[in-house]
C-alpha cells in the first residue's frame, strides 16, 4: 500500500532530508586520492548523529555501516573499509541515508576523483541529467511509467545503459516503501501519480550493458562486464503546489 503524506509529515521529511543531504556535502570535501572509504562512512555516520539523527543504513538488513560507497565498476552496496583506498581516477558512489523523528531521507552521489576520463565525466553528467528528466514527469495525473520511461531515453540516447534489477522506490517511515520506482519503463503505464507520494528516484547508469552481480560478500553489486557505473538519488515529494527535493541542498549536484 503506497502512504501518502501529508504536508506535517513533508515537512519533517524536509528535515530527514536536509541532513541526509548534509552528510554528502561532509563526504564530498574529503573525496580525494589517499582517503579509505572507511573514513568517509565514519565522517557521515558522525554528521548524521550530531545533528540528532540516525544512519538510516547501518544495520538495515545487516548492513555494516552508515553509508553505501562503491569504487569503479561497483554499482551499489559497497562495504565502507579501511582497505578500500581512493585513487586518482577512480568514480565513486556515495549512498546515505538519516532517519530524524520518524522519517528517512535517502540521497547519492557520484564523485570524480581528481581527473577521470572524459568517459567517466559524462557517464557522470548523463546519470544526474537522467534524474531531473524523470523528476520533470513527477506530477499529479502521471503515471509511474513515465518517470521511468524519462530516464531510459535520457540514458539510452547516450549511449549508455540502465541497471533494471535495482530500482527506486517510496520511502516514509521506512526506508523502503511502496510503490517501486523503475528507471525504465513505458509512458502512460503504471501507478498513477498523486499529491504526497514521496519516491526516492535513483538512476543506476553503466557505460556497458545493464546486467550486473551481486558478489560474495552478499551486499556490493558489480556490473557483469566491469564497465563503469554511476548512481544518482534523491528524496522527491510531490505536493499540491509541485515537487520538493528534500535532498538536495547544493543545485549544481
């Protein structure tokens, strides 16, 4: 069942949000050659909790740790480590989540590492510009299909490829609700869209083909052709008055 919010519980979920979206701007300043992945998911899991919060991720599931970062052809789910050391080059995606009086915000970004190739920067460019395409089709009267249906045509006229196995989804009180929110899909198909549905919209973008893999640890997902992968998410409500990205507290990421 989807549960619609009302404008009380947006609110709050404006807060859930901007701390969520705090925690990124903490970890994007200290992206850099040298730094381990485990201390990124400590300065995010510090963040969340000074501001009165907590890591939406740690323990869900059994997840390890406050914060998904994954390296390269990792597309998600990547274990935060003190081995996992950043390189020049490398692409990164950083997934966080806070919980803040009864409500989630769910947000990630991809972050470059020093210079990456040009292949890279787009794969980086398209993946953000495929989520405001289909955030531009989150509106009242919609279907679900055109949201997904925005985002394939944005990745797939580049070239590039959506992840079909992981997708979107509501999100609330849990971190996970109803409904499911496809990065591909067919316009005018789907569950029609509606004042107070709070989706979290995360495009899942390869350079190479869509199939990927989940590997031993039973968490990090890799592309199956070891091509690049990029992710890209916010926390969106819809309103009567439009769309509020809760997430997003710096326009030009």
């Amino acid at each position: 069942m989807i549960q619609l919010k009302n404008s009380a519980q947006i609110a709050a979920m404006k807060e859930a949000g901007r701390i969520t979206g705090e925690a990124l701007l903490v970890a994007r300043e200290h992206v850099r050659e040298g730094v381990s992945t485990y201390e990124l998911d400590a300065l995010i899991r510090a963040h969340i909790e000074r501001a009165g919060a907590k890591p939406s991720f740690l323990g869900y599931g059994g997840f390890p740790a406050s914060a998904c970062i994954s390296i390269n052809d990792e597309v998600i789910h990547g274990i935060p480590s003190r081995k996992r050391i950043l390189q020049e080059g490398d692409v990164v995606k950083i997934d966080v989540g806070a919980f803040y009086r009864g409500f989630h915000g769910d947000s990630a970004r991809t972050i470059a590492v020093g210079r990456v190739s040009d292949e890279a920067e787009k794969l980086i460019r398209v993946t953000r510009q495929s989520f405001f395409a289909g955030v531009e089709q989150f509106r009242a009267g919609n279907r679900m299909g055109d949201i997904g249906s925005a985002v394939q045509a944005c990745v797939e006229r580049e070239g590039f490829s959506v992840v079909r196995r992981y997708i979107g989804h509501g999100i609330g009180r849990e971190l996970h609700e109803q409904p499911d929110v496809p990065n591909f899909g067919t316009a005018g198909r789907g569950t029609r869209l509606c004042a107070g549905m709070v989706l979290a919209i995360e495009p899942m973008v390869n350079v190479g083909g869509e199939e990927v893999k989940e590997l031993s640890d039973g968490w990090t997902v890799k592309t199956v052709d070891h091509s690049l992968s990029a992710h890209y998410e916010n926390t969106v409500a819809l309103t009567s008055e439009g769309i509020i990205i809760t997430t997003l507290l710096d326009a030009d990421w």
